[in-house]
C-alpha cells in the first residue's frame, strides 16, 4: 500500500471537544490514585540524544509528538504536556515505527530512525495525530498490575475507538497484548510497563505501532 492510501484511509478525525467526552472502559484504578505531575512530554523531551542507533528508545516518537504541536498547537495532543490530566499511552519504541514503514512501504529492509520519522510526517499532520492519540487512553491511570488483570478490557482511546487489551501466558509468566483495528498485522506486545510511576500520566513501551484501521 502506498503512502497517500494509507494517509486517505486514516482520515477518522480526532478534536478535543470529542476527547473530552470519551468515556474510558477502564480496570479499576488502585485505592490511592498516583499525585505526581510529571508529564509524559516531559519524560519523552528528557531524552535529548535524538535520532540513533538505539531502537528501544522513543526517537520517532517524540519527533511526532513535536511535529504535530509545532502545527496544531491546539491538538488534542497537547494532553501529553500537561502532568494534571489522568491518562495512560502505550508509546511505540523506535523499532516499532520502523517496522510500519517497512511494511506500509513493502521495503526489504528496516529504515533508519530519521527516515522512518520522515516516512512518518509524509503522512501528513492529521494522520500523525489520528495515530498518536490511538495510543492514548484518557482519564485513568494504568499501571502494570492494572494491565495484567485487564484481559478483555476495551479501552477508549482518545482517538474516539478503543483497542482490546488481551492477556496470554507465556514463557515468563504472562503478557499484555493491544488487539487494534488492523486484522493482518501482529497485534502489538507491551515491552516495557509502567514509564513514569507514580505520576498521573503513565506509559507502557509497546513493540508496534498501534492502526486504528485494516490495512491489507
């Protein structure tokens, strides 16, 4: 699939108004809710390395991130940079993005970080932010323990739809899965849990990107 169809077929149109009215199906937050404030921008900007070598870092994430505020400064995406707010992402390392391209692209092999980001953007800012706020869950905080007792769960998206969280045994005890729209990609594996504890915003790693549409 070339990149304009895949930019056209993205278009399902996130605007705060309809973020602030999604309703989170959620498992249940632990008794005493988390009270840092520390955002999640804050913790994806720390990291000033930018584009390397390092694929489980968040690179190409946090260049999108920028991207789509530097043009949309209003975007829904700006929840990210404000610590108050209650919300839960699953963040696609830097592999993960590679790996969409590669696929979207049919390429043979992994593009570098930068291009995979400029592959990316050439989506256009709309899409870019239609798939970042796939990977935001609103108003709860979803902590590993939480996670791991979710089988099942459908959580809301900020995007306005949700994902299904699908928990299986493996090897090393058990693992979260993300079960997004798309029906012939491998649905995404939580890498990493719990990307700034104890704070309101909280992050897991997840080794794909998330599509909020089938792509064949």
């Amino acid at each position: 699939m070339k990149m304009s169809r895949v930019a056209a077929r993205v278009a399902v149109g996130a605007t705060a108004a309809a973020m602030a009215a999604t309703a989170v199906a959620a498992p249940a937050q632990a008794a005493t809710a988390p009270s840092g404030t520390r955002s999640l921008a804050a913790v994806l900007t720390a990291d000033t390395s930018g584009f390397d070598r390092n694929p489980r870092d968040f690179d190409v994430l946090t260049a999108a991130v920028l991207a789509v505020l530097q043009a949309k400064p209003d975007s829904p995406v700006k929840v990210l940079t404000d610590g108050s707010v209650p919300l839960t992402a699953f963040v696609p390392d830097d592999r993960a993005f590679r790996e969409l391209v590669r696929d979207i692209t049919h390429a043979r092999t992994l593009p570098g970080e930068r291009a995979a980001f400029d592959a990316v953007a050439g989506l256009g800012t709309d899409t870019v932010e239609d798939v970042l706020l796939y990977h935001v869950v609103p108003g709860a905080t979803i902590d590993r323990r939480a996670a791991l007792k979710a089988d099942g769960a459908e959580l809301t998206t900020a995007l306005g739809v949700t994902v299904e969280v699908d928990v299986t045994r493996c090897w090393y005890g058990r693992q979260v899965r993300l079960v997004d729209a798309d029906n012939s990609d491998r649905d995404a594996r939580v890498v990493r849990y719990d990307i700034n504890k104890g704070n309101k915003q909280i992050a897991h790693a997840v080794d794909r990107v998330l599509r909020p549409i089938d792509l064949p």
